[in-house]
C-alpha cells in the first residue's frame, strides 16, 4: 500500500492569490471604465461655454447688493434714458444722477454694464461722459448683432432632423439665438439699439446645422439658395416696411390627405387687424402683434384661403389657394435683355404651375434645359439645402414647385437667347432675352508672354567668408535659412559680409523653349548669380545698381542663386527690388 499528501496549504495559497488579483483588477477596472465614460460624457456634452462657479455667483451677487446699500445710504437716484444729437440721429444711452436732496451729481466716474438680449453672454461694459450736472451719455450708440439665429426650409411646414426637414414657422431658433420675430422685438422695444444684424440674408454652402448629412447647406437665410423667400422675408417685410399696407400666408393651402385636420396659419401684416376667410366664410378674427404676428389653427378644406387686414395704413388682401395637379413649366427671366458682353447674366425662375397659371407648391420635378443662340447655361439650383445635383450642366429638379437657372451672354453677342424647359409630363416652357450690342470694355492688350516674377526667396546665414552657392539650403526649425521678400527694408548684414539669396520656379512655357532675360532690380552689394549651379552673370560695384543676365532655355523646376557680398560689415545689402524673368 502507498500513500501521498498532496500540499493542500500551498493549494489554497496560490487560489487566494488568483482570487484577490481577480479581485484588484475587477476593482481597479471599474474605476477606469467610470472615469473614462465620465470623461467621454463631458467632452461630448460640453457645449463650448463656461458657466462662472455658484461661489463665483455669490460673490456677485454680495457685491451687488453692498453697491445697493451705500446707493441707498446715500439717497442716490437714477434714471436711465435714450437721447438724440438731432432728429433722427442714433440714440445713445443717458443716465442722470442725482443725491438725495435732487441735486446734480456731478463729476462722476459712470460705466454702465450691457447684456446680450438673449441675456446669455456677449456681455459689455462701457464708460459714460458727462454732458451736463449730473446727466452723463454713453460715448457710442449700441446696434445689435446676430440676434436673430432661426432656420427653416423654404415651404417645410413639419420640422423632421432625420429627414433634414425644418418647419418655416420661425420656431427653430439655435441656442445662441432668437427667432426673427424675438430678435426684431427686442432691438425695436429698445430706443437707445441703432439696428440689428440678421444671420442671414440667404442660405449658403456649407454649416448645415442643425442638420446632418445629406444637408450640405445652411438654413439661416431669409431666402433661400436661389434668393426665393421664404417666411422669414415676410415676417421683416411687416416689421420694416411702413410705407404701404402689407398681408402674407404662410404656409401654401395644398393638405390633400389632411382634411378636417387643423392647420398652422401665420399671417404677417403691418396692419393692425386681420380676418381669415375659407371658401368665403370667416375662420377667425385676430389684432396682428406687429412683432409676433397673428397665429390661426384652419381645419383643412380645400379651396381658397384668404387674409383681409385692416388698419391705420389702409387694407391689404392676400389669398393662398389649392391648386390643380401640375400641368406646364413657366419660366420668368429676370429682365427682358442682357449685354451682349460676354460678362452679364440673370437668374430664370423655374415654375411648375397647373392649368391655371398657379405655382403648385407640392411639384418637384426633373428638368431638362435647353439654350439657343450666343450664350451659356452658367448655373442650376432649386433652394434644397439637401440637393447635390451639379450646378452646371442641363438637368435639374424643382423644389417645392420653384427652380433656377442663370444664363450669360457670350462675348460680342447680339440677337436673341432662348431657354426652354422640358419635363415629362408637363407643357414645355419658354423664354426669349434680347441681347444687346455692347461695345467690348476697355483693356489692356494681352501681353503675349508676361514678365513672370520670381518669388518665395530665401537667404542664408551671412557669413565673413564667401560661400559655396550651390550648398544645400534646407529651412527648417534646425537652421537659419530665412525668408526674405526682394523689394522690401534691407536689413545690414551684422555677421559678416557674404549671404546667398536663392529661389526654385518653373519658368513660363515659352521661356522653356526659347530662353529669355533674368533681371534682378536694384541690387545692392557685389553680386555673382548662377541659374542651375552654372554662372550666369556678375556685379561688380557694390552700390546700388540692377543686374540682366541670360536665363538658358530648360524645363522642369530651376533654382537661381545669389551671392551677395556687403561693401563691408554692418552695412544693408541685398535684393533690393523684385527679380523677374522675361
């Protein structure tokens, strides 16, 4: 018989240091991964600006509440207003400071403190003058900048961010902004505001926030692309024009599939009133907030929707109205001729309209293009800040009924240009521009093979001794090769007397073939200039003078070189004037 003990102590050791690793790891694994989320957390979160600490709140906050108890204490008053120079000069902000027995305060140091309307930040402090006992005025008017931050689409009525959808509503204000009718209330509702700045007048390439791909444009515009309006350009007609009586829809009145549901309506008017009629029956009767507008919710029918406003500037009348299924192409040149100058050009609308002449809101067609006569299609668009057609070409689609096409005259071209538009299904469009003779601008004559100046130099260390020409020269943070500009200051050369000036550059293809001249104007200092490593000419004297020496026939990339050699230490050298080769 046998018998074996087996080391159950050294056993049980050994799983007690597996588990407690385990243990560590698991422990210490945890922490990174917390921290690490943490991390990805607030940097995919932050959104860029920094919010003062509540203690640092706090301490303004004391601080404005000790400068309230002395301004009491002391029995001060003040009152805050706008003045004018003269009738209709900007307004600047006035601030009168009286004691508590309605005495002038008088020689003040006054600032005044200025928050962004949106009272998110941007925000200013600025000094005040005395003008009179007591009465001091800002030394600026204020003007307001890039309030208003809204997107839409033009003639989206839902907004939808997975579909790149944005509604026209004037609701879809960025966080950094206002919308339009906000933005305008706040600088009009404020005397002492100039103006505002409106980001922006039209849609453009690029920032498509806060969409995604496939937009590949902005929103912001009152108009769009194409410079078609949008809601956005109605709303400011209200707000700004006063002159004559104004009324606008928004949106179209074409929700086949949504009847009886309610519609959104705004209207804009710079009238005080404004009644909506369905199919000839009164829908509602609203006051127009001249900076809101007026607001309505239209079961839909389909028919003809119209506003009838009404105020101290007249009345004024606008219908929206179904439309039939799309029938032809209209297209409406923007002026009835162009110059026939090989420069002028216009912008076509594009219209898809049914049997009544009515722009179908709802159309989107594809579209083929075609001119006739001497002149070119130069550009297509319809307004889609999603679209990626080419812009050049003959072929594109319309937006929400609406496209444009922008043609140009050719060079000494007389007679007429015709644009016609074709798509299946739909009468083909048609318009006629005259062009008009014109006699060819004024201009210098071609030169048939320009000077070409030699750029990008650079300049070696100045040395006391003369040096190889054709040495290596290498700029980098490693070295002292600098950049010099010939034609500018001359500097002296401290170090000693001798430097190479040299530039690499692909002569002009005539040049190539048949050689030309090097001229190196106002050299200063002896010269020795070598084209390609090889000695091309030299100067002898050290004052000013220019240099012109035969540049050989070569192509590919070739390298001139310059040593320069100073009339003695310290004293400015150089390249004094451009170089060119002719």
């Amino acid at each position: 018989m046998s018998l074996s003990v087996g080391n159950n102590n050294q056993d049980d050791r050994r799983s007690t240091e597996w588990i407690v690793l385990a243990a560590l790891v698991m422990f210490f694994g945890t922490i990174f991964v917390a921290n690490g989320a943490l991390v990805y957390y607030a940097l995919s979160t932050f959104s860029g600006e920094q919010e003062a600490s509540p203690y640092e709140h706090g301490l303004a906050y004391d601080r404005d509440i000790e400068s309230a108890r002395q301004q009491d204490a002391r029995g001060w008053n003040v009152t805050l207003g706008v003045q004018r120079a003269e009738p209709g000069a900007p307004a600047s902000i006035a601030v009168g400071m009286r004691d508590a027995n309605n005495e002038a305060l008088g020689g003040l140091e006054v600032s005044a403190g200025l928050e962004f309307p949106t009272d998110k930040r941007f925000d200013r402090r600025i000094g005040l003058i005395e003008t009179g006992p007591g009465e001091y005025l800002a030394d600026l008017p204020l003007r307001a900048t890039v309030v208003a931050r809204t997107v839409m689409t033009r003639d989206e009525y839902v907004t939808d961010l997975e579909q790149c959808l944005l509604d026209s509503y004037d609701d879809q204000a960025r966080p950094w902004g206002l919308t339009h009718r906000d933005a305008w209330k706040q600088v009009a509702t404020r005397p002492f505001v100039a103006g505002t700045m409106v980001w922006t007048g039209f849609d453009y390439r690029g920032e498509p926030q806060p969409l995604s791909w496939p937009a590949a444009g902005s929103s912001f515009g009152i108009m769009d692309l194409c410079g078609f309006p949008k809601a956005a350009y109605y709303i400011h007609q209200a707000q700004w024009i006063q002159d004559r009586p104004l009324v606008h829809i928004v949106p179209h009145w074409n929700w086949a599939g949504s009847e009886g549901k309610p519609i959104k309506v705004m209207v804009t008017s710079n009238l005080e009133k404004v009644e909506l009629r369905l199919n000839g029956k009164p829908v509602g009767e609203k006051a127009v907030d001249k900076y809101e507008m007026a607001t309505f919710e239209v079961p839909y029918t389909a028919g003809k929707l119209e506003a009838v406003a009404s105020g101290s500037k007249g009345s004024a009348r606008f219908t929206v109205e179904t439309t039939g299924a799309p029938a032809a192409l209209r297209l409406v040149s923007d002026r009835a001729s162009l110059a026939g100058d090989g420069d002028d050009a216009q912008p076509v609308t594009v219209e898809v309209v049914d049997s009544q002449g009515r722009v179908v809101p709802t159309a989107n067609p594809l579209v083929k293009f075609a001119l006739t006569g001497p002149g070119a299609i130069i550009g297509l668009n319809n307004g889609d800040p999603t679209n990626h057609e080419p812009e050049k070409g003959n072929l594109h689609t319309v937006f929400h009924g609406l496209a444009q096409v922008i043609v140009q005259s050719g060079l000494g071209g007389q007679g007429k240009l015709t644009l016609t538009a074709a798509s299946e299904g739909l009468a083909t469009g048609e318009t006629v521009i005259v062009l008009t003779p014109t006699a060819a601008r004024p201009a210098v004559p071609v030169i048939p093979n320009p000077p070409l100046v030699v750029l990008n130099w650079i300049r070696s260390p100045v040395t006391a001794e003369r040096l190889d020409p054709n040495q290596p020269s290498v700029t980098s943070a490693m070295t002292s090769w600098d950049n010099v500009h010939p034609g500018s200051w001359l500097t002296p050369f401290h170090d000693g007397r001798f430097a190479i000036y040299r530039a690499n550059f692909t002569p002009r293809a005539a040049t190539q073939k048949t050689g030309g001249q090097l001229l190196l104007r106002d050299v200063v200092g002896k010269a020795q200039v070598f084209v390609d490593g090889k000695v091309a000419g030299e100067k002898a004297i050290a004052g000013k003078g220019d240099m012109t020496v035969a540049f050989p026939t070569g192509g590919g990339e070739r390298t001139v070189s310059v040593v320069i050699e100073a009339a003695a230490p310290d004293e400015p050298a150089g390249l004094g004037g451009i170089v060119t080769v002719e």
